[in-house]
C-alpha cells in the first residue's frame, strides 16, 4: 500500500465516523458538525503522516493475525448435543427441547462458524453464529441469526467470574429491545453451558435460560 493510499484510507475511514457525529448531531444544534469533520479528516492524516507504509501494514497485520484469545476458542470446535432450557413464563415449568450444533474454523482461525438445529414448539429452528476475537478493541465478538428473527444478534465482553466469558448484548423481542447476557462456562473439555440472562429496568440480571452441550 503505498503513502496515498493510506492517507486517503484514514481520511475515508475518519470522514465515515464523523458522518455519523454529523447524523447524531442533526439540526437544531449549536455545535458545528461540519468542523468536528474537518478536525476529525485531519487528525487522521496528521497520523497517517507519521507513520510510514512498513509501520502501516506491521500494524495491520497484528491486527489481522490470530491470538492466544483465538486460540482459547479451540476447545469449542467440534459436533455438539445440546439440552436447553428456557423460561418462558415464571409461573410455568422450564421450556426443554433438545438440539445438535456444529462449530469449525473459519477465515483462517480468526472465527468459529456454529450451525444450530433444532425442533422448537413442533417447527424446525435454524441458528448461525460467529464469534471471534477483537485485537483492535481488546474484546471477544459474537453475531446471531436464525429462523425466529431477521435481526442480526451483536454481543462482546470477555472473561469474569474467573474462566467464564461473558458477553453483553441488546436482543430484540416482540415486547422491544431489553440488554442480554451469556455467560459460557466449560466444565470439562466435553461439556459446557451457555447461561442467559435478561436485565430489568431497575438493573437486576433475571436468569431466561441455559443451554447445555456436550461433546458426540
């Protein structure tokens, strides 16, 4: 890559963020949106400027280079039967089914593939997930699909409660958006259990739900 190039891909990568101060912004404020911009578009060519092209592409190659934090999704990758269990209603006994996933490599061990299957309530249910490693942002990602939404499912955290990973997102319901989190705990190498939990508006976490793998 040679120096414009990288001077026009910081400026673009800036001029695409403060975009988004310019839409946050919108009419009706005093601020000038147009000069958060500007400032914006030079700071990221002042730094591209002190960088030459080897310090660039170094740095974007540690960013795009697999980890330890990668490597620890190593245990996850393999043919899965699942139990669930899910609350659907607090005065009533737990939803149970059962279900099968598949998780493998991809993009070179920058991500885990996981294809979910199962019947739930008599219909077919289908889910994909990838979950990978954030070197810029120091944090584990995670994005769900599956055939009861057409959202796509966000969350990031990373480890707490010693060995387990936590992660936090905002899941979308017929009732509205409400903040989640998964926490996922191995027990051995052939076993391990997503926990979720559902957070109320006075900030308590309410457990929703578990489902249970363990190694075919």
């Amino acid at each position: 890559m040679n120096r414009k190039a990288i001077l026009s891909f910081g400026a673009g990568a800036a001029c695409t963020a403060a975009l988004t101060l310019l839409i946050a912004a919108g009419p009706g404020h005093d601020h000038d949106p147009m000069g958060e911009v500007e400032d914006t578009v030079t700071d990221a060519v002042d730094h591209a400027m002190g960088e030459t092209p080897e310090d660039m592409m170094a740095g974007m190659k540690r960013l795009a280079t697999p980890n330890e934090f990668h490597q620890a999704l190593e245990i996850m990758v393999g043919n899965w039967s699942a139990k669930t269990s899910f609350i659907m209603d607090p005065s009533a006994p737990p939803m149970e089914g059962e279900g099968k996933m598949s998780v493998k490599w991809v993009l070179g061990g920058r991500y885990v593939h996981s294809s979910f299957t199962m019947d739930f309530m008599g219909e077919p249910f289908e889910g994909i997930g990838y979950t990978g490693y954030d070197i810029a942002h120091e944090q584990y990602v995670s994005t769900w699909m599956d055939t009861m939404s057409t959202t796509i499912f966000h969350m990031k955290g990373g480890e707490e409660a010693g060995d387990a990973l936590v992660l936090y997102g905002i899941s979308t319901t017929p009732a509205g958006d409400h903040p989640t989190k998964m926490v996922t705990a191995f027990t051995d190498k052939d076993t391990w259990i997503d926990t979720f939990y559902d957070q109320t508006p006075d900030g308590e976490w309410n457990k929703s739900g578990t489902i249970t793998y363990t190694r075919d």
